[in-house]
C-alpha cells in the first residue's frame, strides 16, 4: 500500500528529486538491492533468477511467445493500415535527419557487443545440440535459421512497438519521455492509470539496469577472453577481470560527468566501424563463396519459415529440446524486452518527423537484414571450422564460449590485429552502452527531464557498475540471462498494455 | 509447488492441474488479455494533449 501511495506522488521538480521522485528512490531501492543481494551472495541471486524465469518460461513461455509475435503483426499491421500515413510528429514536422544518416544509425542501434559476442558461439552451439539428431547440413541449416530468428523480425518488432510508442507520444502528443506517459494520456492521471503508470516506469528502470548490467558483464567476459587470446594466457582469473571491469567503470562514470554529446557518437561510430570492417574482413579472407552461399541461403530460410517459427513452443518435445527452447529464444525475447525502453528511446529520437509506415519498415527490415548478414558471415566460417577443416571449434564453444570469436579470427590472417580490434570494440560497445543506459535511466527516473542532473546519471551509473560486477561474480553467460531475464519478465505485461494505449489514440485520432 | 505435479507411477495419476501457481498464473493472463480488449474498447477521455 505504502508503495501504491509512493507511486501516486506527483511529479516533482529538478533539485528535489530525492526528496519527492518515488520512482527514482524505489528504482534505486530495488536495483541496489539485487545488486547488494548479488555481490554478497551470487550463487544464491543466480540460482533464485534460474528457479524463477525456469517457472515461468514454463508456465507461461506460451504466452511470451504470442506476445512477439503479436508485436510482428502489430508493426506489419500498422505500417500497412491507415495509421501507416501518421507522422510521429507534428503534421508539418520533417525528419530531422537524411534517410542515409537514418539508416546508418538503425545500424548502429542494431550493433552491440552482444553480436560480437555471440556471432559465431551461437549458431555453432545449436549446430552442436542438433548434430546427435541430424545431418550435418540439416543441422547447420537449422542453427543458422534459429540464430537469425532470436536475432531478427521478433527482437525488431519489440524495440519497433517500444519506440512508436515513444515518438508517438512524445512527438505527437508532447507528453514526456517515460513509459507511463501512454498510460496516463489514454486513461487519466487519477486512479488506476497513476499507480499503473508509475509501477510502469519503475519496471522500465529495473528492466533497463539489470539488462545493462548483463551486457557489462558479457563486454568483460568477451574483452578477458580477446586478452588472453592475445597474450597467450591459459587462465586469465579473477584479477585480469576486475582490472578490466575497474577500466570499464573509469571510462563510463568519466563522460557521465561531463556533457560529451559528440564525443561519445565518435566513440560509438568507431567501434561500429570496427564490428563492419570485421566482417567485410571475414568475408574477404574467409571462404568468400561459401560465406556468400550461406548468407543467402541464411536468408531464403528465414524469410520462408520466420512468421509459422513464431507460434512454436515445442511442447510435444522432450526435455533437451525444451530446456533449449527456454534458455534461448525465451531468454531472447524477453531479453530484447528488457532492453526495449532503452533502444526504444534512441531508435525514437532519431526518428522524429518520419510516418509509422516509414518508420517500421526501416526499424524493422534494416537492423534485421544486418543481422542475417551477421550470423551469415560469424556463423558460416563457425560451420565451415567445424565441417569443412575440421578445427576443435565445437569443443571451444562446449568449454568457454566467450572465446569462440577470438577462435576464429585466430584462423584468419592477422589474428593479433583483428582480435586487439575485437577486444577495443567490444570495449567501446560497453562504454558507450551505459552511458547512454545511464543517461535514459536518469531520465525515466526524474519524470522525463531531457536534462538529468549528473548527480543522477553518476548514481546510475554507480548501479549499472555495480550490477555488471554482480554479474562477473557469477561468471556464467547463463546466470546472467537468467537474471537478466528475472528483471525483464513483467516488462511483457506493460508493453503490452502501452501498445493499447497507442491504438486507443490512433483510433481517437483517425476519428476526429 | 510449481508446475512439478503428479509423476508417472503416483496414486493419482491423472490429468488433473499440474500446479496451483502454474494455474493462478495462466488465469492471471486470461484475465490480463481480456482486460486489455476492454480496456481497448472502453470510451476514455485520457489527458489532453
């Protein structure tokens, strides 16, 4: 009750946010807390967040399915019906930047180190649980569709609905940036919609910091392992991650202090380039024509399985199946919905003054196409490793996944390079992700002030620190979905519902 | 407690409810969908923008 009453406060101003701001004092309450639990007992958060999301991947893994895919034919809906011609703006607004400039950036929203990291370790573990069942190029054919499935039109369309939502109310209809604020347009400020409202935003919170968290921790396991790569190291323990993860903090805690705006785009357009150069790298010294082959039959096979794929829940399956059913496209989608506010919010600023048509076509079809291109070229010289010249790659992917990346590139020509280059991309990923994390939460949580102070941003960014390091400590890419996912997973409930308030307004709109 | 209910070989083999929170839940979502179509439906004069 006492935390209803908290959520109903009302808005508060700059200066006085601790005094008065509900949301961010129980945001901080709350991520704090997991991240305190985390560190003094890491095992035990990792072994309740697997009890937990295992419950409801198999309650409810039905429904977490049919919510990503409603959200498909919710875009594809949209962008074709009458509410396609609406500008996520004002009627007279243009977009602000090229079409270009646009697409360019949906890449780099598509970007992240969690490509790099899972580029060739994924398919190549789904190859490896399907080989015992399989043929070989039936199972290679399989593991690349899967990857492209957790990676493609499903992840797309839930940032695509957050985003609209976003742009559509921010733009449109001036209300602020938060995730209640399509709840309290549609519906009022008083009652229900108030505390809906509020509980809505501090899920946003937790949903955002504790899947930055995550990525933090994938960005030290992968920079340890491209580290160890390059120096040789057998084990590279405990120290060599803490002095990666105190190297981290400096460089993010550092520009949340001071306004770098440009600089941080430079920072994010160079690891950018770097991830593209890598693959164009992959491409031209790998097996080019077999690369090219898988990529477009990668495509082929996607495009004519993806929509049917999105009803499957494998319930006649055994337990293997089911088990890899929930620890990856279940952890997936509610993966992507965790992070959805946060590259919701980005994909929505860039995208001002565009029409819904236009603007799902492009959030949707080009960070998708980037990413069958992606797992065509990682996970094709992985088949190729593992098929053709026959390297112990499956048994790298069995023992430490994290340095799967960095065993390919080891068997490309200038291995020490393109692994340094790895490792600093992989590095600037990181950085930039959680400043920008740091900076969306202090927004959400000083009730969508487009200018938090850096106190705020700091004490994020102390948070995401410290959730990252909770992470590290569990040292497991599957604890780490898992607690990812544990604070994602009402996350499902409230884009659900916001995607109502966006009918409801499109309605009232196309009405009048 | 969970969804682990009655196992092969049981006394009570059937193929009744396989666990009370599995079953609150899934009506939890029941519910939540209808209350969405409603809420869809409802007339609301929300805030003015």
């Amino acid at each position: 009750m006492l935390l209803i009453q908290w959520l109903m406060l009302r808005p508060t101003t700059k200066g006085t946010v601790m005094a008065k701001n509900p949301v961010l004092i129980l945001s901080l309450i709350l991520t704090g807390g997991v991240a305190g639990w985390g560190i003094v007992d890491t095992a035990g958060l990792a072994a309740f967040a697997s009890t937990i999301v295992g419950f409801m991947f198999t309650s409810r893994g039905w429904f977490i399915m049919l919510s990503a895919t409603f959200f498909v034919f919710l875009c594809l809906g949209l962008a074709f019906s009458r509410y396609g011609k609406i500008k996520l703006g004002k009627d007279d607004d243009e977009p602000e930047f090229s079409t270009i400039s646009w697409i360019t950036m949906l890449f780099a929203a598509g970007m992240g180190v969690g490509l790099l990291y899972f580029g060739s370790a994924e398919p190549l573990f789904h190859f490896m649980m399907l080989r015992p069942h399989l043929s070989n190029p039936e199972s290679a054919q399989h593991a690349l569709f899967a990857t492209n499935f957790h990676w493609g039109l499903h992840a797309w369309a839930i940032y695509a609905i957050t985003g609209l939502i976003i742009a559509y109310f921010s733009f449109r209809k001036d209300q602020p940036t938060l995730i209640s604020a399509p709840i309290r347009c549609v519906f009022g400020d008083r009652g229900w919609p108030r505390w809906v409202g509020g509980f809505s935003d501090l899920m946003a919170i937790t949903a955002i910091a504790i899947g930055v968290g995550g990525s933090i921790a994938m960005g030290v396991f992968q920079v340890q392992a491209g580290v160890a790569a390059l120096f040789n190291l057998e084990n590279p323990g405990v120290i060599l991650s803490v002095t990666i993860f105190v190297l981290l903090v400096v460089s993010f805690l550092l520009p949340l202090t001071v306004d770098l705006g440009k600089g941080m785009a430079l920072l994010s357009n160079t690891a950018m380039a770097i991830a593209g150069g890598l693959m164009l790298f992959v491409i031209i010294t790998g097996p080019t024509h077999y690369i090219m082959s898988a990529i477009v039959g990668g495509l082929g096979d996607y495009l004519s399985r993806v929509l049917p794929h999105g009803f499957k829940t494998f319930t006649f399956f055994d337990e293997t199946i089911g088990n890899w059913f929930q620890s990856w496209t279940l952890t997936y989608m509610v993966w992507w919905l965790a992070w959805s506010p946060f590259v919701g919010v980005f994909i929505a600023r860039i995208s001002k003054g565009r029409t819904i048509k236009e603007y799902i076509l492009g959030v949707v079809l080009v960070p998708t196409m980037f990413s069958i291109v992606w797992f065509g070229v990682f996970g094709s010289i992985g088949f190729y490793g593992a098929m053709v010249i026959d390297v112990d790659i499956l048994e790298v992917v069995r023992t430490n996944i994290d340095t799967t990346t960095f065993f390919v590139l080891d068997h490309l020509p200038f291995a020490k390079l393109t692994i340094a280059a790895t490792v600093l991309a992989a590095f600037l990923f990181v950085v930039t992700s959680v400043v920008s994390a740091a900076f969306v939460l202090s927004m959400f949580s000083s009730k969508g002030d487009a200018d938090p102070t850096v106190k705020t941003k700091l004490m994020w960014g102390v948070i995401l620190g410290a959730l990252g390091l909770v992470m590290i400590f569990s040292n497991s890419i599957d604890a780490v979905k898992s607690i990812i996912a544990l604070g994602a997973l009402p996350f499902v409930y409230i884009v659900l519902l916001i995607s109502v308030c966006l009918l409801k307004a499109l309605k009232k709109e196309t009405m009048l | 407690l969970f969804v682990e209910g009655p196992k092969k070989g049981d006394d009570a083999v059937n193929m009744a409810d396989p666990g009370f929170f599995d079953t609150m839940g899934n009506i939890w979502v029941f519910i939540f969908i209808g209350l969405l179509i409603w809420l869809y439906f409802r007339e609301d004069t929300g805030n003015k923008s």
